[in-house]
C-alpha cells in the first residue's frame, strides 16, 4: 500500500464521514442526466457522491486509493440496495488499463494526485474515457489552465467554499 493510501486509510478510519454529504449543485446536475448514465467517480473516498448518482438510478464505477474507504462506500451501498462498481486502485493506473470502457461523465471532488505532471495525465484519461465532467476542485491544487488542457469546452466557474474551489460542468 502507497503511504497516500495509508494516509487516507487513517483520516476515514478516524472520520467515517469525512467529506459529509454530497455538494447540492453536484446532485443537481446528477439529476439532469438521462435515466441510466454511465458515471465515473475518480478519487470517490467514502462515496458521497457516488451514492448519490446510483440512488438517481445511475450506473457508477468508483474509483479511489483508500480501502478503507472503498469499503465504507460498499458498506453504505450494500446497507441502500445500491449497485456500484469500485475499484481500490491508482486513478491514473486503473484509467489507463481501462483501455476500452467509457462512462458519459467523470466525477471529480478536490482530486489531485499531488503532481501537476500526474494530474494532467487524469485529466487526458478521463477526456479519453468520459464524455462529460462534473468536478469542484480546490482552485490552488488543480488550476483552471490545466483542466481546460483536456477539457476546453468546460464551464468554469470560481465558488466559495471552505478554500476557493472550481466547479466544472462540461
């Protein structure tokens, strides 16, 4: 296990609801896709969003470093009736054994993998697997410049939160 993932292991051991519940706006635009979209969560941590894509009927693939988060998030889904696909895995290394799998739109919470060299490789794999975006990213880690890099047609638009954050729709 990468001390990352160890890292995040022991901030969700501590905090079991870490992130609280999925951002309203997030939800909102998961609402307004078709019934049944495929949907990507990258970085899913405990699965706030996640769960609140599958609970809209959506078909999830989620995707985080921490087992034990993963496992929290198959706790909550099994705990709903949910079905949702996780992976414990690199997003960077899982995205890019996914050779043939596409989802109509990647979810995106504060993911950095602490590289702007590694993040613009997440960014250009999710381009390549997902047609569509939903991100808020903290402003500081994962600038605009580079998210427009693969997605340059995104909406971006700067929100308050706890830090400066983006929100992405695209």
């Amino acid at each position: 296990m990468s001390t990352e993932a160890a890292r995040w292991d022991e901030r969700y051991t501590e905090h079991p609801d870490l992130f609280g519940a999925a951002p309203a706006w997030m939800c909102e635009r998961l609402a307004e896709l078709p019934p049944a979209s495929p949907v990507l969560d990258v970085g899913a941590g405990q699965g706030r969003v996640s769960l609140a894509a599958a609970r809209l009927g959506h078909i999830v693939t989620a995707v985080d470093l921490s087992p034990v988060a993963i496992n929290g998030l198959r706790d909550a889904a099994a705990s709903e009736g949910l079905a949702i696909e996780t992976h414990v895995a690199d997003a960077v290394v899982w995205l890019q054994e996914a050779r043939t799998r596409s989802w109509g739109v990647a979810l995106l919470q504060s993911v950095s993998t602490g590289s702007s060299v590694s993040d613009r490789a997440l960014f250009a794999l999710l381009r390549q697997h997902c047609d569509g975006i939903l991100a808020e990213v903290i402003e500081r880690v994962v600038p605009a410049d580079l998210v427009r890099e693969s997605w340059p047609d995104a909406h971006i638009e700067r929100a308050a939160a706890k830090l400066p954050v983006l929100r992405i729709t695209g």
